[in-house]
C-alpha cells in the first residue's frame, strides 16, 4: 500500500511538470500571436524604424523621408537668354520674300537732302534782293534708278542713272517795286542724274544732272499794305548741277554739291548732300 502511495505521488508530480510545461508552451505561442507584424521598412532595408507619435505628443514625430535626386537631374539645365530665344524663334518662323514692288524699292530707291547757301534772283519782275543777297535753304530729294536701256545706253556697272524729284525751299528777302518783302521761293524740281564711279579715288562717284521745274512764290510786305498779285507770280526753271560722293558708311554718301538755274529765275546755290540708299 505505501508502494502504490508514493508511486501515486510521484505520478502527480510528473503530471504537475507536464502541465506546467504545456501552459508555458501555449502562452508563448498566443504572445507571438499578439505580437504586430513586422514593418516592411524592416523587412526591406533592415533598419530600425521610428515608433509612431503618441497619442498624447511625447514621442517625437519621425523626420519625414526625402526622395534622392539622382545627379544627373540636380544638373540644372542652362536657361537660354533672350537673345538666343529671339533667334530660336526666328530660325522656326517661314521666311517671307518681298514682293515685287518692296524689292524694286529696297533696290533703287534713294532719299537725300541737303544745305545750301544760295543766291536767288528774278530778273524782269523789279525784284531786287536785300544786302549781299545771299540766304540759306535746305531741301530734300527722292531718287529712282533708271535702267541704262531706257535711253538706249549700254548696260555698264559703273554708270548709273536716277530719275530725281527735289523740293528746294529758299527764304528771300528784298524790295520790288520799292516795297520791302520777305517770304520763300519753293521750288519743285524734276529732272535726270547720273552716277559715274571715278576709280582714281576710291569710294568716289562724280554726280551731274539736269533739272526743269516751277517756283511758286509766297510774299508778306513788311509795310501796312497788301502784296500785289504781280509779286507772287510763279515762273518756270531750268537747273544745271554737278557734284561728287563718297561712300563713308553702307548705302550712306556724303559730297558737294553745286546748282546753277536759268529762266523766269536764277539762283546760284553751293552746299553738302547726303543720300541714303535702300
């Protein structure tokens, strides 16, 4: 009976260690099922990761992580001036041709003007100019290219042909009849040029022409009358000039000139012009 008593006990006790052992075994099992899944940052990098903020802010919100810009991308790329914007554009836009009539004028038309001093009289009318009679003008000229052929000349490189229009202004002062008048002679000239090239010096072209043309005459009396219609009567002109250019920028002369008139008035005039060529 004591025999089967301590073999009884000592079963109990085995039982005891096998139970223990079993509720060890379960509870470890359910605290790995409770535990959270691991963060696939850890899985993938296997560095730690920052814990969450409480919900009562004591622990500190983790930095917030920063895309990496590859080299190539920080490179910044070069910004293009306006300039170079201006010529992009330019080089994308079609070019226009000029038409006909824009390329005829780029290509023969010439603006010119010029200062004078100038000597004007009108015989036949009584007019005589106060002092040494001589005054001062400027007027202004508009040149076409004429072709050789028009007139039967030979096509020639260094001989060229303008057909001109020249607005000339002149004040005037001076005594008709024994009244004292001051007023402008404004003349209007039409007329031929030639350009001839001189190649002893270089850049120069020797200019000649002729020109047919009216003066139209405006006069106020210094005294307190009225001026007579004879006073103002328009006459005819026939004027005779020669001078030189020389070429001292593109498209732009600069030389003398000298003008002397004939018929119902007579100037002499001596002065600088400049023309400009398109």
């Amino acid at each position: 009976m004591l025999r089967m008593k301590r073999f009884t006990l000592n079963q109990f006790v085995a039982c005891l260690g096998i139970t223990a052992a079993s509720a060890g075994s379960i509870s470890f099992a359910k605290g790995l099922e409770d535990m959270p899944p691991p963060v696939k940052g850890e899985q993938d990098t296997g560095e730690p990761t920052s814990p969450a903020p409480a919900p009562d802010g004591l622990t500190p919100k983790p930095p917030e992580a920063t895309a990496k810009v590859p080299a190539e991308a920080q490179t910044a790329a070069p910004v293009a001036t306006e300039e170079e914007a201006q010529d992009e554009s330019a080089k994308l836009e079609p070019m226009v041709e000029p038409g006909r009539a824009e390329r005829f004028l780029n290509e023969n038309l010439v603006i010119g003007t010029s200062i004078n001093m100038v000597w004007p009289t009108r015989d036949g009318s009584g007019w005589k100019p106060s002092g040494s009679g001589r005054t001062g003008s400027s007027d202004l000229l508009f040149g076409v290219n004429v072709p050789n052929s028009a007139l039967g000349l030979r096509k020639n490189k260094k001989f060229r042909l303008k057909g001109t229009f020249r607005y000339s202004p002149v004040v005037v002062a001076g005594t008709q009849e024994s009244k004292p008048y001051r007023g402008v002679w404004e003349g209007y000239h039409a007329g031929l040029e030639g350009h001839l090239k001189y190649p002893r010096v270089k850049g120069m072209t020797v200019v000649a022409g002729v020109e047919a043309g009216l003066v139209f005459v405006y006069l106020d009396a210094l005294d307190d009358f009225q001026t007579p219609t004879s006073a103002e009567a328009t006459g005819a002109i026939l004027t005779a000039h020669a001078g030189g250019d020389w070429e001292f920028a593109p498209n732009i002369t600069l030389g003398p000139r000298v003008y002397l008139g004939f018929g119902g008035f007579q100037n002499y005039q001596i002065g600088a012009a400049t023309n400009f060529a398109f």
